[in-house]
C-alpha cells in the first residue's frame, strides 16, 4: 500500500487551515440567506487573507455566518448579508471585533453547541468542502487506510462490533446488512442512499454540500468491505448546489487517483462511484424503487423479500445505505472503535444529525448523542418555543413518524423508545409545535404529502390515503362527523398493516400518533366544529376589539371588502364575506383585530 | 428443492422452501382472494388482498410474494384479514365506475365477485373518482380506466410476455393510470390487437370491442350469410355454455349458426388445408434456393402486426401466404362466389374466430372487400344467448360443402406447435414425393414457449423452432437480425399455447385449461382419416377446378399478400 501523501498535498491543506483566514457559510441554507453575495463581497475586498467558502455549521438561524481567524483567534459572525460585508471588512483589516454582529469565538462557546457532539459533521463549516487537501489535513481518509489495513471481513467485524444502525430510518444493524453479501461472488453493487425527501430534513444536504468527502470515504470503505467495485449515489435533482458539490468532489477524487483501479496500491481495489439524479419523487428514498429508478424503471417498490442484498441492481447483491450511515462508516473508521463506542445509548451508538424545525428559536442542525432527551433538544439547543407560545408536541421522523406531546418530553432519542411512543426516528426531522399549531391539521398536512408522494402500486396508499385525506378535509374544514374519526382510525390500521412498503406502512403514523395523544381536538373539530389553535378557517371568526381607533386601515387592506364602518368609530368584520386571510390582524396597528374560535 | 413443513390454518402441510405462500394455499384447498396475481406473472404484490397473517409478522403479508419459511405459521382467513380485505374491496369500489349491470364484464368481473362475497353493500367512502374517457378507437379492445383496478396484469402481460410495450403505468398516487404513451390513443399505439389484457383484466377496464350489434343487422339484412369458424372454436365454445374444457362442440356449433341464419357455414380448416400446401410449397422453394431463410409463419395477425412494427427489415422472413380466416374470405368472395352466380357485394361474410386481432386483419386494406365482420368465441356464445337457442340440446350437423371438408392436419392448427406439425407433414411429402407413413411430429408439441425440432425430410435436415408469446418470438428475431439464426422455419403465435388461448376465447387461460382444449383438437386430428392437407380432396379439386397448380399465378394473386413498415418509431406525437 501506498502513503497518502503521495496522492495528496496534505501540508498544503494543513497551512490553509492553520493560518489566518476568513471563512463564509454557503451551502444552501446559507445561500439562501445570502451568503453567496457576502463571500463575493469578502472575497472582492482584497484582505489579504485567505477568504474561504465552507459549508453549513448548521445553525441555520444565523445564516449567512462569517468566521474571522486571525492570529489564533476565532470570531463568529452571523446574519452578515451583503450590505453588512463591508464591517467584516473593516474588521479584518483593523483586526478588531466588530461587535454588532459578533456572535462567539467559537462553536463550543454558542449555547446551541454545548449539548451537541460533533464527531460525523466536525468539518461542517470549517472547511472547503471542495478541498481534498483541507479534507486529508483533517484527518480525512484515516478512516479508508485503517480499513484498508484489515481485510474485508474484519472491516465488517468493526462495523458489528460498534452497533452502527442505519440512519436512514429503520435502523438496522449497518454490520449486519453488510454481512449478507459476505459470502457472495461476482458482481456487487453499492448504493448511497441520498434521496433526503422528508419535508423538514435537511441533514444529509448538509453534509454533502459540507464535507462530500466524507460520505464519499464511507462509500469507499462501504465498497472494500462488501467487495463491490461499482457505486451509486443516488440524489434527487432539486437540490443541485448537493449534486455539483458531490460530481466535483468525485472527479477530484478521479483526479487524484483516489478512484479507479488499485487505489491507494491496494491490489484489486477497484471502485467506480456514479451520482445518479433522480427526479424527485418521495418513494425512491425506498430502497427497492430507488434500485428500480436507478435501472431506469418506474420508481415502483417491490415486495421484499428478495431483499437487495441478495438481488438489488441488475438482480445482483447489492447494499444501499444513506448519506447519514456512509459519514458514520468513515467516522468509525477514523476514531475508532473505543471511543466510538462510549457514545450513545447501548443499544444505539453514537452520534444522530437531527433537524430541528418547526416553532422553535434557533432551528437547524445539530449532532446529538443517542440518549439526549428530547427536552434537552428542544430547550437547551433549540432555545425553547418563541415567546409568547405554548409547546405542544413534537413531530418526528416526517410525514411516516407521529407526534409526541410535551408531556413525554423526558423519552431519549433513541430508536424503540420513540417507536412505542407512537413516532419513528426516521431520518431524524424534529418538528416543534405549539399551542398555535392544530394537530388536526398537522395530520391532514402530512396526509396530503403521502397522498400526493404515494407511487400509486398498491391499493391501501394509493387509495387509502386519499380517502384518509378526505376525512382529514372534512374535519378541518367543519364538515366532519363524529364517525369520521373512527373511518379514519380503521382505514389506518389497515393502511399501516396492508400497504406494500415502508411509505403507505408508516403513511398513517401522523393520524394515529395525534389521535393517540391530541384525541380531544379530533372530537373538538368533529362536534363543537372549533379549533383551538386557530388554524382551521372555517372555524373561525376576525373580531373588531374595543381598541379599534376607527382609522379605516383594515377596510382598505381587506382584498374582499368585507370590513366597513365609518372613520373614528370602530370598525366590523362581515363574517360572510370574509376569507380569513388574515390580513387585517396583521396590519392592525392598533391590535385590535382579534382571531377567535367559532362557538 | 428442499421441502419445508409450515402450519397453513392449524395444520401441517409441506410445501418447497421458498415457495410462495398463495401456491401452498392453493394447493391445500384455499383459494386466496387475488386480484393481481397470475401464475405466470411476476408476483408484484399490488392489490393487497390476497393479505395473510403469518406469526411474528406485525402486518399483514401478501400471500403472492411473500415465500414461506420452515415453521412458518400461516393463517388465511381470521377476521382481521376478511377486515382488510373487505377495506380493501370498499377502496377499489369508492374509485370505481359502478355500472355493473352495463358492463361488458358483469357476472365475469373478479372485483364484482370478491364484492359479492363479502357482502360490501354500503362503500363508506366518498369522495374524488376518476374520470376518464372510454377509448374505443382500437378495432380490437376497448379501454375504460374508469373500471381500471390497477392490478397491472394488463401491463405484465403487454410488457413482459408480449413486450409490446402498447400501454403502460403513468402518473403516479391516485392519478395513476394505464394508457399508452404520448397521449396516443389505442389504435395508434403499438397495440398488436392480441387480447391478452383482456384476458388478463379481472375487471371491465379492457374488454374486447363487439361487433354482435353489426352481425345483427347483417343477419337480417337480407343478404346471403356465409360462416366460417376457426379450428380452435369448436374445443372451447362449449365452455360458454358450461360444459368442461376439452368437450368439442363442432356439429352443435354449426346447427347453432344454421339457427342464427347463416345459409351457410364453411369451415376454417378447410383454408387452413390450403395455406398448408401453400405455405409448404413456398418454404420448399426457398428451401431448395437457399432463400430468405428462417421462413416464418404467418396465420396469425397479432404477430404480423409485431413484426411490421418492430422488425420491419426482417419481413422477407415471412411466408406471403395468407391466414386461413384470410384465405378462406378470399375464396368465398372471388371462387364460391363466381360458382354460384352471386356479387360478392351480396354475400356477407362472418369469421367467428378465438381473436381480436383478427378484427384487425380484416381491415387491412390488402383484405379490403373480403370478410366483412369478426365475431370471437365469447361474442358468439353471447349472440347465440341472445337467439334463445338451446346450445346443448342441438342436434349436431356438418359444415357445408365445398369448403367445408378438412384433415387432420388442420384441426391441429388451433394450437401451438400445430401449424409447423402440419407443415412439416406436407412438406415431407411433397419434398421426397412420397407418401410417407409419419405423420406425428411430437417434438413440436407441448406448452413450453420455445420449442425445437430437428427434422429429417428426405436426406435434408430442417431445424424448426416454434413459439407462443411475443416475448419469445423477440428473441428468435434478434437472432435473425444479427444474422446467427440456426433455423429453416419457424412457427410464431401471439397467444400463450396458441388459438387456444387467444384474446376471444373464454377465460380464464390456465395452463390446464389451454392443454385441454389442444387435447380436444388433437383428438380430433387423430380421429380423422385423412391427417395430411394436400391430400385434402376437395382442397385438391379446388386447385384443379380454380387455382391451377399449387403456390401457382392464380394462387398467388388470392392466397399470398405483402406486408407493410409500420415502424413504430414515427408514431410519436
């Protein structure tokens, strides 16, 4: 076997790293916030320092994020957008801390970190994710030459050995799958499952936009392990900054001989990564339709057993793990066994990338221990609901998970506890809701999202969930009955217990977990026809308060005419014209427009 | 395979490792409920309601694809199944166009049949429902989504046995449907007209398009009515008046048409006599040039259609002479007319044939003027319904003269393997001008769908291949294309087991049923005294009165024809 160094420049990586530097957020998120224009700025700006892009540290509330190194000091900067860039600027240049925007000098320091435990995103944010050498400086591909040391089997052994579960939801043993293809000869494939399609998960986009070379490492030593010279990683082309950072980030491996045929001198290991984009839809994140869509067919499920590793691609062994499993691999691999293992629960070790969503003060992602509770996740990292609301529940694992309630807000993240409480780990998608989120609703919005994402194979989903859905519609829209309640609870037990694949199996979690818990605003929606959060509009009515001025404002916002009156006296709401927008409540200067529960 | 003991409802049966659950059952007296499953499909697991409980599961599995395992606990029928099953018939039925009584499909609709067995009388859910239109543009099927279930057997069948690829899954959740591609319609898609969704669809979605209304009218015109049925109707009418598969019903079938007021009643295999001397005539000619070889069969339409479509370059292969449904309406409109001083204007010409696609070949413009309607099996059967005739109870009588008479050789020709068995008999005889003692050519029977037969014929060794199903005959025509092709002639059917089980006969096509009703026509073959087609007597007088010598000027003009480019390329919108 061949050293490192004579594939890539490390101590040019290593110097990067160690000197002054100034550092901005872009992946998407930050991007979004508009972290591309700031870097453009910082980088026009002649600092004479080098101006770095880096990926996401996943504090999404910050965005765009700047960090200044210089002399051995960082500083934290946040929500500097581009008009703002110029007082990075002077403060580099005077070496000062410009403290509008000064956040910490570093991660440790922020409120938001000091529960987490970065061991699979340590580089998120810090370096180039474009880098190979930034990456190797890090300590990148430890992980790939101590597996490479140890032959298939025994890299296999690790992987049962640290109890790595599957992070793509159903968490199972990560060793375990890859034993099944132990024995088998010939052609075998490997799949990175990165069809991150739950609304309100982000963390795998994260991750590839912020260290693609290390899911790719996992991939490697995923490849060595099983003995599959071929892999695809298959993503969904509406996130394209992810798909460029990852094909970019392959071809430097290619470049640098890391891909291709006896990498690193090792005799027949011989690896070929492809990324496969897919077109989006929700059930390819299923493993059996992500094979089918990858072969060009009809993103369609197929009964299992025969499960992939013995006839996934091309009716050879194949193992698809996601993006989440591939960053453990690496990570274990580098770290090592001992101190991987002192992570996490018995059961579940290590680490889970969490988003945290929903009505909560600093969304994001974060990297959490298994075992943390949810109390901790939602108040110590999250900073608790905004001010002014109550917390209810929380949403896990996506549109297949349930809600649980704040009152078992003590339950550990772990897999089998969340379960019997109703939800799933899924891709690990923390939802926060509060007082003014109706779980009636909740569940009609998720319905809609399967309704509309189920492939349309097997009978229970592709009809059960629109039936669910028109339940759900009748009951937020005031038309339910009582019976309605019990249709839907039965269609869902038989949708959960008929469907052909984990999407219509887990369809109708949302229904029966806020059923479990939230059973009342069911029967408050189907008889009193009221919704307590004031969510659902036809159950509600906008009042004129007391406080109303008469200055007019509301009749002339009100895009339906439905509020008159006469000025300096105050004004009214014609509850049959009105739309329920809103519109008027928010503009009142006065607070005098109140929304209330229809008796 | 290692045998595996498992507990099927609290008893112990034995069953191979890995075998599906549903064929365990079915073994041991329990027929699953099933919708989308066939025995010769890929078990796709869509419908759900063939759901089981099996211990240790959480959910309910599907019986189809779900294999079993040593010691498995399996349970069939306890009321958190019929539960499913029934929530599962409820689903299909709120999605569904509930015209029962109206539909070409009533009494024979499996979803109308589960319905009915669990009592679903009230379907609590309300709500959307497709709507789609009816396509009736295909001369052959009509396609009604609205009474589509999903099931995909339509699309297994046309896609994986027939690889067509005519129609196919589009959309996806609840607008999921089946139609063929780029907003063709039926008639301008690859469809080869074979039947086979129709016989695959358990539900009204795909039924084949009647011509019972026009028959009716012609009955009645006025005009003189002339019958001719195929060889396969005579083994499987019977079965639309429920007698068991493999009872030949011939002498009722042609009192039957008598009653309905055909003035006469001509018979297929008189035809078929003659595309055997014909076709065997030519593969001798080419044989002996060295000519254009595999020479490929051509009496059925669907698989003309497929090779115009997808094998344009290849269709010198084919032999040029016509189907006997085709040969046959030639003959009535040009000799029998001529014979008997009528207009073929005034004669109406009605084929009751065990196909759909023949609806289409009797358009082709080729055939322009000939046979004027096409009644199936299952049409006919309905139509005799409708006269109130009492089918069984018929006294039997015999087809009229002179096409009316055939061998042995012809009867055979309603199943697969039996038109190159035929063949292979004239061809014998006429190569070494003998007449040979052999007439059963085994190796060509059977229900695989590839079959091989190496045949000596006077000192020439011929190497046959016959096949059922379109995706077989893809492979012979790969070989073929790229030039490595070992054969001289090849027999291809569109259908599974051949006529027998074509897209008008009466359903359902198990690999049994199909071998019964081959037994009856093979029967029939070995009953009869003359088993070879050129020694046909009324075929060979027909040749000397009319046709002149055999593959001669006059027989070319009226029993050979050409074939078009259908290219399927340049039907995209």
């Amino acid at each position: 076997m061949k050293k490192l160094s004579e594939y890539v420049d490390t101590e040019k990586g290593a110097k990067e790293l160690a000197g002054d530097r100034v550092t901005v957020g872009v992946a998407t998120c930050g991007i979004s916030a508009g972290a591309g224009e700031t870097l453009k700025a910082l980088q026009d700006a002649n600092l004479g320092v080098l101006v770095d892009p880096v990926g996401c540290s996943g504090a999404c509330y910050n965005e765009p994020i700047v960090t200044v190194k210089q002399g051995g000091v960082y500083s934290i900067y946040s929500h500097v957008t581009k008009d703002k860039a110029q007082k990075i600027v002077d403060a580099v240049k005077t070496g000062k801390i410009c403290g509008e925007l000064f956040t910490a000098h570093g991660l440790t320091e922020m409120d938001y970190y000091k529960k987490q435990q970065r061991i699979v995103m340590e580089n998120c944010g810090l370096i180039n994710p474009l880098s190979i050498e930034q990456y190797a400086a890090c300590g990148g591909f430890k992980g790939l030459l101590e597996a490479l040391l140890l032959e298939p089997k025994e890299v296999i052994d690790v992987m049962k050995d640290s109890r790595l579960r599957g992070r793509g939801g159903a968490g199972f043993s990560t060793g375990v799958k890859w034993s099944f293809v132990l024995g088998k000869t010939g052609k075998k494939y490997l799949i990175c499952n990165a069809d991150e399609g739950d609304p309100g998960a982000f963390m795998n986009r994260i991750m590839l936009e912020s260290d693609p070379f290390k899911v790719l490492e996992g991939m490697m030593i995923a490849a060595y392990a099983i003995g599959a010279d071929e892999a695809f990683i298959y993503m969904r082309l509406e996130r394209p900054l992810s798909i460029r950072m990852m094909q970019k980030a392959i071809s430097l491996l290619g470049e640098k001989h890391l891909l291709g045929e006896n990498i690193l001198g090792k005799e027949g290991y011989n690896l070929k990564i492809r990324v496969k984009k897919g077109a989006g839809a929700f059930v390819c994140g299923e493993e059996t339709a992500l094979m089918n869509s990858i072969m060009g067919q009809r993103g369609y499920p197929r009964p299992r057993p025969p499960f992939p590793a013995e006839k996934g691609l091309w009716d050879k062994p194949t193992i698809i793990n996601n993006v989440d499993t591939m960053a453990n691999v690496a990570t274990i691999m580098k770290i090592g066994l001992d101190r991987y293992k002192k992570i996490g629960t018995e059961k579940s070790r290590g680490t889970k990338t969490v988003c945290l969503t929903g009505n909560v003060k600093r969304p994001g992602v974060i990297e959490v221990p298994f075992g943390i509770s949810l109390k901790e996740i939602v108040y110590d990292i999250g900073g608790g609901t905004p001010d002014g609301t109550k917390f209810k529940a929380v949403q896990m694992g996506g549109p297949a998970g349930g809600c649980i309630p704040a009152s078992l807000m003590d339950l550990p993240l772990d897999y089998e506890p969340l379960t019997a409480a109703g939800a799933i780990m899924g891709s690990g998608g923390v939802v926060v809701m509060t007082d003014r989120d109706c779980m009636v609703d909740v569940a009609r919005y998720f319905m809609s999202f399967t309704q509309k994402e189920s492939c349309g194979k097997c009978t229970p989903c592709r009809e059960g969930t629109l039936r669910l859905l028109e339940i759900l519609e009748r009951l937020t829209d005031g038309s339910g009955k009582k019976e309605d309640i019990e249709l839907a609870r039965k269609l869902s037990i038989f949708i959960r217990d008929s469907s052909l694949c984990g999407l219509g199996q887990n369809a109708p979690n949302p229904i029966l977990s806020t059923m479990k818990y939230f059973m009342d605003e069911y029967v408050q929606h189907a008889e009193q026809k009221t919704c307590a959060a004031g969510v659902c509009k036809n159950m509600l009515t906008y009042v004129i308060t007391d406080k109303c001025v008469g200055c007019g404002n509301c009749a002339r916002i009100c895009p339906v005419a439905a509020i008159s009156g006469k000025l300096k006296t105050k004004y009214a709401i014609d509850d049959e014209k009105c739309i329920k927008c809103g519109e008027c409540m928010r503009n009142c200067a006065f607070k005098a427009i109140e929304k209330k529960s229809t008796p | 395979m290692a045998k595996v003991s498992v507990n099927l409802n609290g008893e112990s049966v034995e069953a191979d490792d890995g075998e599906m659950i549903i064929d365990v059952a079915r073994r041991n007296g329990i027929d699953v409920p099933h919708l989308c499953w066939n025995v010769r499909f890929e078990r796709i697991g869509a419908c759900r309601i063939c759901v089981v409980e099996v211990e240790g599961n959480p959910k309910l599995v599907a019986s189809c694809s779900t294999p079993v395992k040593a010691g498995m606990v399996i349970k069939t029928h306890t009321p958190r199944i019929l539960e499913a099953r029934r929530t599962n018939l409820e689903l299909l039925l709120a999605n569904h166009d509930l015209s029962c009584t109206t539909c070409a499909k009533n009494l024979k609709c499996r979803l109308q049949e589960y319905a009915h067995d669990f009592m679903i009388q009230e379907v609590p859910f309300s709500g959307k429902r497709k709507r789609e239109e009816v396509d009736y543009s295909s001369p052959s099927i009509v396609r009604d989504n609205n009474k589509c279930i999903l099931c995909e057997q339509c699309v297994q069948v046309c896609n994986k046995i027939q690889t067509v690829y005519a129609i196919g899954l589009q959309n996806r959740g609840f607008k999921t449907r089946v139609a063929p591609p780029m907003r063709m319609d039926m008639n301008e898609s690859a469809c080869i007209n074979c039947g086979q969704c129709v016989v695959a669809c358990p539900t009204g979605a795909l039924t084949e398009k009647s011509s019972i209304k026009e028959v009716i009218d012609a009955l009645n015109s006025g005009k003189y009515l002339i019958a001719q049925t195929a060889p396969s109707i005579r083994a499987t009418l019977g079965e639309c008046f429920g007698l068991p598969p493999g009872v030949p019903v011939t002498g009722q079938m042609v009192s039957a048409l008598r009653d309905l007021g055909f003035q006469k009643v001509f018979d297929t295999n008189f035809a078929a006599d003659i595309t055997i001397i014909e076709e065997g005539t030519e593969f001798i000619k080419r044989f002996k040039e060295n000519r254009s070889l595999p020479m490929i069969t051509t009496c059925c339409p669907a698989w003309i259609k497929f090779a115009e479509q997808f094998y344009y370059q290849e269709l010198h292969h084919m032999s040029s002479c016509r189907s006997p449904q085709a040969i046959l309406a030639s003959l009535v409109k040009t000799y029998y007319a001529e014979k008997m001083g009528k207009d073929p204007k005034d004669i109406v010409l009605i084929d009751i044939m065990p196909c759909t696609a023949k609806k289409f070949e009797i358009l082709r413009p080729e055939y322009k003027g000939e046979a004027d309607y096409v009644l199936t099996t299952v049409e006919l059967a309905k139509l005799i319904k409708q006269y109130s005739i009492d089918f069984l109870n018929l006294p039997e009588s015999s087809f009229d003269s002179p096409m009316g008479e055939s061998t042995g050789a012809a009867d055979i020709f309603g199943q697969t393997g039996g038109v190159m068995e035929a063949a292979l008999r004239s061809v014998a005889d006429l190569m070494s001008g003998q007449d040979l003692q052999r007439v059963d050519y085994v190796n060509v029977r059977g229900m695989e769908t590839m079959k091989e037969a190496e045949v000596d014929l006077g000192g020439n060794k011929i190497k046959t291949c016959i096949v059922h199903t379109l995706g077989e005959a893809r492979k012979l025509m790969d070989q073929i294309r790229a030039g490595t092709s070992p054969y001289h002639f090849i027999e291809i059917m569109a259908c599974y087991g051949g006529c027998v089980g074509g897209g008008g006969q009466p359903g359902p096509h198990r690999k049994e049923i199909l071998e019964k009703r081959a037994g009856a026509l093979r029967k029939e073959d070995s009953d009869k005294k003359i088993r070879k087609s050129h020694q046909n007597p009324d075929a060979l007088r027909l040749y000397k009165e009319y046709l002149g010598e055999f593959g001669g000027e006059k027989a070319h003009k009226l029993l050979h024809t050409t074939y078009t480019n259908r290219c399927i390329i340049k039907k995209c919108k």
